[in-house]
C-alpha cells in the first residue's frame, strides 16, 4: 500500500498545492467540516476511498488549532499513510474539546469574575491534557517525517520574533527538527489560555542543539497562508529540486485552499467609544471577551488575506486562490473555547452552511467579505479546485513513470 500511496514529487509537475488552515481553538470544527467535505470529492473524482489530503498538497499549513489539524493529516502511520483522514477531526474535536477547554463556571456574573480573575492569576487552562494528548499520538515522530511539506509558525517569547517550523527545512537543520507534538503545543500556546511552551532539540548524542520558548504561533500569523507561500521560496532559493520549476512567488503556479475559522466582524462588539475608556485589563479582558487578543488575530489574519488577494489578483490568478470564511458568527460561536456540546454542534452546523454559500473575497476598503458574482458556492469551488488537485496529481504520477522508465 505504501508503494501506491507515494507522493508523486512537486517537480513532476506544473503548480504548487498549498492548504492553509487558520487558528481558533474549537472554531477549527469549520475548516474540518470543509476538509471533510473536498477530501471525499477528491476520493470520488479518484475513484479511490482511501486517498488523503496529503496525497494532493505539496505544502499543508496551520496556526494553532491549523497546526494540530495539520499534523494529524500529515502525519504517518505505521503503514506510511496518514493517522487521520480528514472525516475523522470532527469525531477528534467532539471527544476531546470538552476536555482541552473544560467548562467550568461559564456562566453569569461569578463566571465572569471567575474567568476573570483566572485570566490575571494565570492561564485559564493549564493544557495537561492537550499535552498528554498529543504527545500520546504523536509519540516521538519529528517535523521531517511528515508525509508532506507541513509549515507551522510559532513565535519565540524569549527573542520576540516568530519561529517557523517546516518539512524540508528540518531535513536540512537539525536543530529544527522537532517532535511535532512540541510543535503542536507550542503553536497552540495562546497567551492567556495555554501556558508558554519550552522544549530542546538533541542530536543523537543526546546534545542540546537548540532550545524554544514558544507560544502560540497565531500573534504572528494566525492566517499561514503566505509563510507556506514563503517556505516554498525559501526552497528555491535552497535549491530544493521538488520546486526547482516554480519561480519566486509566481502566483500563476499556485493552487491555494485558504480555510478561517471565522470571526465576529458583522457583531460590532467593540468601538471607539468604549475603547477610549480601556486601560490595560480592559484591553485584555472585557466582560467574555479579550479584544486585545481579537484586534491581532483579525489584523494578522485580514493582512494575509488582503495581501494574498492583492497578489493574486494583480497577477491575473485569482481563481488560484480560495479563501472560504464567514465573518458573521456571534456569540459563543464566535469564542475559541465554548466546548459544550450544543456549541461544537452549531460550529459543524456553520462549516455545513458555508459549503452552501457563494465564493466570497475580502473588500480591501471594508475588511468585509462580498460574493463573487458567477463563481458560484464554496462547495462548487471546492469540486472545480478537487478537479485540478486530481489532474495534477495524475499528470505527476505519467511523468514519474516516464522518468523511471
């Protein structure tokens, strides 16, 4: 099976696949809904119930609770194949949320006080189980043992700069090669919510190379699209055979799936008026909500968004690039840790009505997302965008057997 299953290489082809996958906690219940739903279109259109997402991207990014995602189908198995395919993260979210972001003293006032005073006091969740979780199933496998390229973004606390973690450069630097479950916690370590993350890289005499001291990769780019569009320069310049045919960031050789786990834009929970009020524990902490955190998560998100739209578009390419996200969640929907049963349900219910909306792109003047006249829904690109993942795929596969014949 694993024979079957290899990879055909990105030089045997003409475009670079990359799936960029956003942060947000719980909220990662949309884009796994979306994945769900273009791996079984990829499985159809192949004819073959056991192909994977990572049988089709040259590069899978995430951010956070992206990262987790990523890694779980990217990771191999014992049989060389993917741990997770992508119909099995819902199940995974449902069984373990309720215990990554327990649900304690949710509720009314002295909930609020609660949360409140747990938020200044320290993390809000102390993410042992998070922790024991991933180090159970990702065991001690390291970044350069993915099944394909993976780019996961960190931010180091200590020297105040992001920390990117990929495939291809662990390969060449050990001191990069992590344990992906480090990776995972790290890139998850949301200032507030999850405690910061310190880890060392060994060579295999047992010396520390490298060490970390991680949080969540989402202050720097909760949004991964262009750090994968950007690993995959680096390559380049690397000299890295597999994307020796693409030059630097010829947007003309991307296909891009962007996926957001949704915001709270059309909510308007914030403004001038009760900003100008604030002073430091406002800022962070504001009844249920953290706008300090919601101000540079949107504004690294929309960054990438409108940047990779610009590019995109000005390079005649823009139906190279999907972003599917919703702007208008509200409530608890809109919270990155509302792990009940009835939230997580409501969560799939979203990722499910979004495949029914139209392809929408981001106003650059507005922030707002606005549907795309004649490009019809999310679920009608995602099959277009299946349709060339499979053709691509196949016309790697013709010249792979050309070449070893």
């Amino acid at each position: 099976m694993a024979n079957i299953y290899n990879k055909p290489s990105a030089a045997n082809g003409k475009m670079v696949t990359v799936l960029s996958i956003d942060g947000g906690g719980v909220k990662g219940l949309i884009p796994a809904t979306i994945l769900d739903f273009l791996e079984a279109q990829l499985q159809e259109i192949d004819g073959d119930p056991e192909a994977r997402l990572a049988d089709y991207f040259d590069v899978v990014a995430g951010t956070s609770t992206g990262g987790l995602i990523t890694t779980m189908i990217s990771t191999p198995n014992t049989n060389n194949r993917p741990l997770y395919a992508a119909k099995d993260i819902i199940p995974f979210y449902l069984q373990h949320s309720p215990k990554i972001f327990p649900q304690k003293n949710s509720g009314g006032l002295w909930g609020s006080v609660t949360n409140f005073m747990g938020t200044v006091t320290g993390p809000k969740y102390d993410g042992k189980y998070l922790h024991s979780l991933l180090q159970g199933f990702l065991g001690e496998i390291k970044v350069h043992q993915t099944l394909t390229m993976v780019v996961i973004p960190t931010f180091d606390i200590k020297l105040l700069q992001p920390i990117i973690f990929s495939t291809h450069e662990a390969k060449r630097d050990i001191s990069k090669d992590a344990l992906l479950s480090d990776l995972c916690i790290s890139t998850s370590a949301a200032p507030t919510f999850f405690p910061a993350h310190y880890f060392e890289t060994r060579d295999s005499e047992d010396k520390v190379l490298r060490s970390f001291d991680l949080i969540d990769g989402g202050v720097a780019a909760n949004n991964p699209t262009l750090v994968a569009m950007n690993q995959v320069t680096k390559e380049i310049f690397a000299k890295n055979e597999e994307f020796e045919h693409i030059k630097s960031m010829d947007c003309t050789k991307y296909l891009v799936i962007s996926l957001g786990t949704g915001t709270a834009k059309r909510e308007h929970k914030y403004s001038a008026a009760m900003a100008s009020k604030w002073g430091m524990l406002q800022w962070l902490y504001n009844g249920a909500n953290m706008p300090l955190m919601d101000a540079f998560t949107q504004a690294s998100g929309d960054m990438v968004d409108i940047h990779a739209s610009v590019l995109f578009q000005a390079l005649h390419s823009k139906k190279n690039y999907l972003r599917i996200e919703v702007d208008d969640l509200e409530g608890n929907a809109a919270s990155v840790d509302i792990s009940t049963e009835e939230n997580m349900q409501k969560l799939i219910q979203i990722g499910q009505e979004l495949l029914k909306k139209p392809v929408s792109r981001v106003n650059l003047e507005t922030g707002v997302y606005e549907e795309v006249k004649g490009e019809g829904s999310n679920e009608e690109a995602l099959i277009h965008f299946a349709k060339l993942l499979s053709e691509e795929r196949k016309a790697r596969q013709e010249k792979s057997k050309q070449n070893t014949s």
